[in-house]
C-alpha cells in the first residue's frame, strides 16, 4: 500500500482454554519464538510477548493490510499446532475462543511493554480473570460474564 502511513499499537491478550496452566517455563520461549515467527511472517510487528501458564499477552505495531482477527486467528491455531506437534502436554492444547485487544499511543509504549514484561509481578497479587477484567473497565469495553471466560 504505497503513501499509507501509519502508527498503531494494540495488546492482544488471550488465555489457554479453560484457563488451564499449561504454558511450561521448559517451553515458553519456544512458543514465543513461533508466534514471533507468525507475527513477522504476516508482515507486523513484535513489540512484546510474556505471559503465564494459563494466558499471554502480546504488543503488535500492526499495518493496516490486515485485519486484528484474521492476525489473532492465524497466532492462535499455527501455534496450537505447533505445541501439538511438539508434544509437549498430555491430550490436546487449544487456545479459549476470543481475544481482548487494546490500543494504545506511540507514548504509552514503555509502560505497556514494561507489563508485559513484569507479568509474573503482576500475577503474585492478581489473576488473570482479575487482569482481564480490569482491562476490559479501563477501556470502557462492554462484555457480558457468560461470553468471557470458559472454566475448567
């Protein structure tokens, strides 16, 4: 797309189906490399990737070629694959249906990266449910319980 500029910053944040710890320290890297591999391949770009066991969060500078869905859809089920393939957990891994997205301005970058970066931090005082949820507040971001969170 020539004389298309642009500058925007989204989080996207999903979590392990039934919010399940399954993302090991042995291997999470490894998952990190592939999603970065995926991002890259879509022509985007990686700002930040950290997580816990049972989710992950992820700053894209993203172009406008792309839809956030198509992006998202394409991240979640090439590395289900990929730790499927691997072998690295008993049964089948599946990411939960849905994704949060949330933007933000070139000036905000160094604090969003720094929480993502300080996520085991975070998660000593806050779950993810409480994470998402204040997310969801601070955007202002209308949900309804029953669509947010499959349980075990």
């Amino acid at each position: 797309m020539a004389n298309t500029y642009s500058q925007l910053y989204v989080q996207i944040v999903f979590a392990v189906k039934g919010r399940q710890n399954l993302i090991s320290k042995k291997w999470k890297d490894e998952i990190y490399k592939y999603i970065t591999g995926i991002i890259t391949n879509q022509k985007q770009k990686l700002i930040a990737i950290n997580g816990m066991p049972d989710h992950i969060h992820i700053l894209v500078g993203i172009k406008p070629n792309i839809p956030l869905s198509d992006l998202v859809r394409d991240i979640k089920s090439s590395s289900s694959k990929f730790i499927n393939e691997q072998k690295w957990i008993n049964g089948k891994f599946e990411w939960q249906t849905g994704f949060g997205a949330f933007s933000y301005g070139h000036s905000q970058l160094t604090n969003v990266i720094k929480y993502i970066e300080n996520q085991e931090e975070h998660h000593r005082t806050k779950t993810f449910k409480e994470e998402y949820m204040a997310f969801l507040k601070l955007f202002n971001i209308d949900f309804r319980n029953e669509y947010l969170f499959e349980d075990i």
